[in-house]
C-alpha cells in the first residue's frame, strides 16, 4: 500500500464537504467528485463557510484556511480519481448507489488502493463483494458536523485485512480524530443503538404521548443530552434515518426495528428535517 497523499471524496453533501474539509485542513490533496455541478458548487460554498467559521473562532489562521482551499479540486468526473491513494465515498445511503460507486471505483483506481465508505448503515461486507479487492474495503464512518466531531467508526467487513485496518485507523489520528475499531453487522454501534431511540420518539409524539418540545425538554434535563431526540433526527435528516431504520429492519429482521409510520409520512410529504425547513419543527 503506498502513502497516502491524494484522497478522493465521494459526495459534496453535508458528510462529503466534511470530510474533504478535515483531510485539506490536515495537508491531503483533495478531489471532491459529484454527479452535477449544482451539487458540487453548493458543497463548496458550504465548506468554505465551515472554514471561515474556524478562522472567526480562532481555531486556524487566514493563512491555513487559503491552504486548505487551494488543496480541494472538484470534479465531475469520477475517471479523475484514477491518480488517488485513497478514496472514500460519501453517498446516500442506499446501497444500489453505493455498489454502483464501488463498481466504478474497483475499476478506476490503483488495485493497492484502499476504498472507504461513510456508511452509517449499510453492510462493508456487502460493499466489499462488488470489487474484486475486499481485503481492501473498509467503513470509515465519520459523525456530523465532521470537523468538530472526533470519533470515526472504523468498521471492518468479514474480509477486510488488518494492514487495512490499521493503514485507516492511523489515517483517521492523523486527521485528529480518535477511531474506535467495530466488526460488521447493521447499524455498527452508533446508529444500532441511537436510531431505534429516535424511532421510539416519533412514536411518542405519533400516539400523542407528548409533543416534539416535550420529548426534547425530558432528554435535554433528565438524560443530559445535548439535544433531544426529535431535534437530532431533523439535524440528521428524516429521510436518512428512515433509510437506516430500513437497513435494521431488513438486516436483523426483527419486528422492533420497524419504521415509525409517522416517520415515513413526514418524509413522503418531503419534510425531512433542518435541510428542507420543516421537520418535527420548523426552520428559516
């Protein structure tokens, strides 16, 4: 496996500019690919603007800010990563999209090179499977707002060596976060454990058990949380927590992770949270 100097990122979203601005701000060259130049646009704006955050709260210099700019090239064209030591995919999560990545990916870079993706969900077994290097596949799932959040998930599937696993779990100290190794399996250990909670939630508020505002006020002062459930899932997204209660439901098979139907109206009628302006409240 050779150093690791040029990264390619997946996905300009919310996680994908993330984690393009942690690797530019730690010295990596940066290709941040994406399907349309809308997309790819909107990406940048929003991590310049996570940028100049920093500078604003004395965190980086004006200086480190322009260097970690000039690290990042955006791309449309998923060929362009041929030349990466490294790339990981940021994609929705759906695993039809994600295969299709791993597919292209197998096909365009280097066979040493190491493919991660950010799944918060979806199976690095399975993943691995579609290239013909799943010793060289690996989770690498990254929390929100990922340049203030330390832990990285470093999730290996059934194949994945050790050489990998160690190759991204030093990558991930390098970068300032702190990795903790989890084993394959639905959910991995964040989402197994938090989604059936906000889950949960949605059916107190469903059945009339008490409001959104309530179900925050219990877990902000009885439990220390730093937001409530309901507030959580609109920062996550509603259509992205569906989508993993569906990965868990269909993983385990066990009825307690059934989506709340609540849940599935809100993101049918396109309320999906902070990012649409309306989810369990209502945002600017």
């Amino acid at each position: 496996m050779s150093e690791i100097r040029r990264v390619g990122v997946i996905g300009a979203g919310t996680m994908g500019n993330g984690i393009a601005h942690v690797f530019a701000r730690s010295g990596y060259d940066v290709l941040l690919c994406e399907v349309e130049q809308r997309f790819l646009d909107r990406g940048m704006e929003t991590l310049r603007k996570n940028l100049e955050r920093e500078v604003a709260k004395g965190k980086i210099g004006p200086e480190a800010m322009q260097s970690a700019l000039q690290r990042i090239t955006g791309v449309l064209d998923r060929n362009r990563l041929a030349d990466c030591d490294f790339v990981i995919e940021a994609a929705t999560e759906k695993f039809e999209t994600k295969k299709t990545i791993f597919v292209d990916l197998d096909r365009i870079v280097r066979k040493d090179v190491l493919l991660a993706t950010n799944t918060s969900s979806i199976s690095i077994t399975k993943l691995a499977n579609v290239t013909s290097r799943p010793d060289c596949v690996i989770g690498m799932h990254f929390f929100n707002p990922v340049p203030m959040m330390k832990l990285v998930e470093v999730i290996r599937g059934m194949a994945t060596s050790r050489e990998t696993f160690n190759q991204v779990r030093d990558l991930a100290i390098k970068l300032e976060k702190t990795p903790v190794e989890v084993n394959d399996a639905p959910g991995f250990v964040s989402n197994r454990v938090l989604m059936p909670l906000l889950n949960e939630a949605m059916f107190a508020v469903m059945e009339g058990v008490a409001t959104p505002e309530a179900v925050d006020a219990v877990f902000k002062l009885g439990m220390a949380h730093p937001m409530g459930p309901l507030t959580l899932a609109d920062f996550i997204g509603l259509d992205v927590c569906l989508d993993i209660m569906r990965v868990l439901q269909e993983g385990f098979g066990d009825p307690k992770y059934r989506p709340c139907p609540l849940l599935v109206r809100m993101v049918d009628a396109g309320w999906l949270g902070r990012k649409s302006g309306r989810g369990f409240y209502t945002y600017e």
